[in-house]
C-alpha cells in the first residue's frame, strides 16, 4: 500500500453517534474547520456529540495553524538572515496549503455526516 494511503485512511466511528444528532448539527460541525470560528459550535451546540467531535478536530486544526505561522516567522528570520528568504516564503506556503487541505478535508467530512479523523493530526483530543 501507498504510504499516501495510509495517510489518509484515518479512523471513522461515525457509528458511534446518533443520526438525528449527525443531521441537526451538520452545519455546526462544519463551522469548527473555521478558524476561530470553532468557538460557534463548541457553545451553541455543546450538548451535540457530533459537533463537539468536529470542534475538537478544528480546535487541533486551529493550533496546528497557529504552530505553522510561528514555525514560518522563525524560518523566515532565520533564512531572511542568510539571504534564504524566498526558502522561508515556499515552506511557509506549503505549511499553509498543507493546512488548508486539512480544513477542507475536515469540512467534508463533517457535511457529509461522517465522523473521520483528519489526517496526521486528527488522534489528538482536546474535548473530553
């Protein structure tokens, strides 16, 4: 098997939840792969298991976001400082898109009622 695969063949229990659950709360749950916007679902629908499972997954996509900004500035002082700036500039992109995969990837799943973790850094869990 392709290690790409084994990538992104990630754990689902979307069985473990409650299809009303799943249905009434979709757009919640698509909401945390927003940014900050994963405080919307992680108050307003808090008594939802499907939405706290997908507020947990953007709250790790959020950080991991915050993690790729601060690891790109110290890249680019560092690089910048050895006149290798643009290299900074290309990884700190790909850091980027790499994030942006993951949000949509996260979106997806959640509109489509699946409860998957993301890819790489899905298995962390921040709500109990």
């Amino acid at each position: 098997m392709d290690e790409n695969q084994n990538v992104l063949n990630t754990p689902e229990t979307t069985a473990e939840f409650d299809p009303q659950d799943i249905e009434k709360n979709k757009v919640m749950a698509v909401l945390a792969y927003f940014g900050i916007l994963f405080l919307v679902p992680l108050l307003a629908a808090k008594d939802s298991k499907f939405a706290k499972y997908h507020t947990n997954q953007g709250i790790v996509l959020f950080i991991a976001a915050i993690a790729a900004v601060i690891v790109s500035a110290i890249l680019g002082a560092v690089f910048g400082a050895i006149k290798l700036g643009w290299l900074a500039s290309i990884i700190g992109s790909l850091l980027s898109l790499c994030v942006g995969i993951l949000a949509i990837i996260g979106i997806v799943n959640a509109a489509q009622g699946k409860a998957k973790e993301l890819p790489l850094i899905g298995k962390f869990q921040i709500l109990k």
